[in-house]
C-alpha cells in the first residue's frame, strides 16, 4: 500500500512543488508497521529512487528511518528511555526488546522496537511483534500498536517464536544454513539481526530478521524478514523475503483511518496558496489509501 501510495503522490506533489516551491511536511500522527510481500524489485527501486530525489515527498510519505547502524537497545539511548517509559506500567503484556530498527520524527518521536512477548497469563506462548512506541515533545511515552511476526495462533501454521539466543552466531544450525543459502545471492547485501523463530517441516524453515542492502552506490538500508530453508542433507536456500515497511498495525482497518487522516491534514497543509484544487487532491488520495479506486 505505501509503494501505491508513493507512485500516485509523486504525480501530484510535483504538480504542487512546481506552483508552490516548496511544501509542509510537518506530521504528527504515531503509525505502525506491516510485512509487504506483494512489492517488486523493479516497484522497489522505483519508489526509493523517487523518495530519494524528493525530500519533501519523502516526509509527507511517513518520513521514516531505517537505523543503519548497532539495533541494540543500549546503542539507541533515547528509544531505551521511551521504552522503559512506555511499558513500565503496561498490562497484559511483556516485552523483551531485541532490535530499534526504525525511527520517525513527528511532533516528538515514534520508534520501531522488535520485542518478544508474552501475555502476562498462564501457560503464554512466546510471541515476536513489532511494537510501536511515541514519545511526545514533553518526555510522556506510550506504546501505540504492535504487528505480529510469529504467534498468531491461525496463521503460523506451526512457527514457534525462539525464546532463547537471537544471536544468530550462537544457533550454529541456523548461521550454518544463512550462510549457506547466501553464497551466491546477488542483488543485495543480507546482515542477520535476530534470528526470530522456527517451523519443522521436512527438514526446518527459519525466519531472520535481516538488514538489506541493495548493491547500488547510494543504496539505503532496509529491512526484511528472511526465511530460509533447510533440507535433511544438509542443503539450504532462501525461500522467501519479505520486506517490512512502516505503516500499519495488526488492526488494519482502526490504521488505514488513522493513515487517511494524515494524509489529508498534510495535504491541506502543502497545497495552501496554491492554485490547484486542494479538495479534489484530498479526495485522490483518500481514495488511494481506502482502495476504493
């Protein structure tokens, strides 16, 4: 949905950037995170290269960054403060933070954590989620969302999170066969952040959460859940990779209001003193984000 909407706005934006100069991009909304599978490279490379060139375009999109650097939460000192905040008092749930890998600044700071949780009831199973956490200029924090990995008891179909080491250098099975179903890859750079769950099949399936970098100069870091599949003799290749981008919640339908909101408060924003119909432009990209095109 966000490459949708990157293609379709960029049309628009520059229209506006070529009345107006330049436009506001402030934000203050707390978005999520979902795991698009359905994307292209070719569609990927379009829309980075597009929001690369087009900075103001890049903001009014979700203005979100990918940390390129150490994930820990220990490295990333404001996201540790937030998130020691934001669940020092929660309920119902615990969490276990593993990697920052993404952060947004808005009227405050929105972060991206990858956590292993558990539902504070007996016999809980491990979960991995993507939990969402907003810090507001005045030092409050609360967690905003979260998006499921591994622990949906219907759609796991036999994942089972990993409750122990996401070291993936000290699961000697799985850096075995990371590595080895990266020999010949080509196209980008695959660095193993967490190693996140597993699935017995005939032989094992194990999911990674990876940084990736395309083999293009000024390519930027992204990241992507990896799975990999070994067989019984030893063999091992990826079977699938997933790219995880920032902008929705488990509860898509609550998000895609809150997504559409935003994008019209900043479009009434960008368009004014404009001679182009601001009205029509909003409706646009309403349109976009619903599906109702």
């Amino acid at each position: 949905m966000k490459k949708i909407i990157a293609a379709s706005m960029v049309l628009v934006m520059a229209a506006s950037m070529t009345a107006c100069g330049s436009v506001d991009s402030s934000s203050g909304s707390k978005p999520g995170a979902s795991i698009n599978t359905g994307t292209t490279s070719e569609t990927i490379t379009e829309a980075v290269t597009t929001m690369a060139t087009t900075e103001n375009f890049r903001k009014i999109a979700g203005g979100w960054n990918a940390v390129s650097g150490d994930t820990s939460l220990s490295a990333n000192k404001n996201a540790k403060a937030a998130f020691e905040k934001a669940t020092g008092a929660l309920a119902g749930m615990e969490y276990e933070p593993l990697a920052v890998i993404g952060t947004q600044v808005v009227a405050g700071t929105n972060y991206c954590i990858l956590c292993r949780g558990k539902a504070t009831v007996p016999d809980a199973e491990t979960c991995i989620v993507l939990v969402y956490i907003y810090e507001d200029l005045q030092g409050n924090a609360e967690v905003t969302g979260s998006k499921t990995i591994i622990g949906d008891e219907i759609l796991d179909d036999g994942w089972s999170a990993n409750s122990g080491d996401t070291d993936i250098a000290k699961n000697a099975d799985v850096k075995k066969a990371f590595e080895k179903s990266t020999e010949t890859l080509t196209g980008a750079v695959l660095e193993p952040v967490a190693y996140l769950g597993s699935q017995v099949v005939a032989g094992s399936n194990y999911r990674l959460l990876c940084k990736s970098t395309a083999t293009v100069p000024g390519a930027e870091t992204e990241y992507a859940l990896v799975t990999v599949y070994a067989d019984l003799n030893g063999n091992a290749e990826i079977s699938d990779i997933s790219e995880i981008t920032f902008g929705k919640y488990d509860d898509d339908n609550a998000d895609n209001e809150t997504s559409t909101g935003k994008l019209n408060t900043q479009i009434t924003n960008s368009w004014a003193g404009c001679e182009v119909d601001a009205d029509a432009a909003k409706a646009d990209i309403a349109e976009i984000v619903t599906g109702n095109h």
